[in-house]
C-alpha cells in the first residue's frame, strides 16, 4: 500500500530475523527489498535509519513509520 501511494522514501523494508521467506519473496515480486536486523524495535529502527527506509517491523506487532515517529 505504501508503495502505491509512492510514500516508501526508499526500496528497502526493515524486518527482523525473524522475518520468513514468504514475506522477502513477496517483497522482491514489488521490486522491494527486505533489510534483515536483530530483533528488537531499537535494532529495527536503527536498520531503517541506516538504509533511509520509512517503513519497517518486527514480529511482534511493532510497526515503525519512521514518517510518523
């Protein structure tokens, strides 16, 4: 959804380790990347600071819109 409204401020998506290869698959099939981190919302928001993404989470629940935060 975020791509389509073009409010991704880079390719990359931030998930933790955690993460499965579904969801890197489907990211790949949007011509997005998945960016891997240590889990940890503190690790999560660190990775997307480190690749310019606006958009990333963890498997807990935790969505970071860096836009917002």
């Amino acid at each position: 959804y975020q791509k389509s409204k073009n409010a991704l401020s880079s390719q990359a998506i931030v998930a933790t380790n955690m993460s499965n290869l579904a969801l890197k698959e489907y990211l790949k099939s949007q011509d997005l990347e998945l960016k891997h981190c240590a889990i940890g919302d503190k690790f999560v928001s660190e990775c997307m600071r480190l690749n310019k993404a606006n958009f990333g989470g963890e498997q807990s629940g935790h969505i970071i819109f860096s836009d917002y935060a």
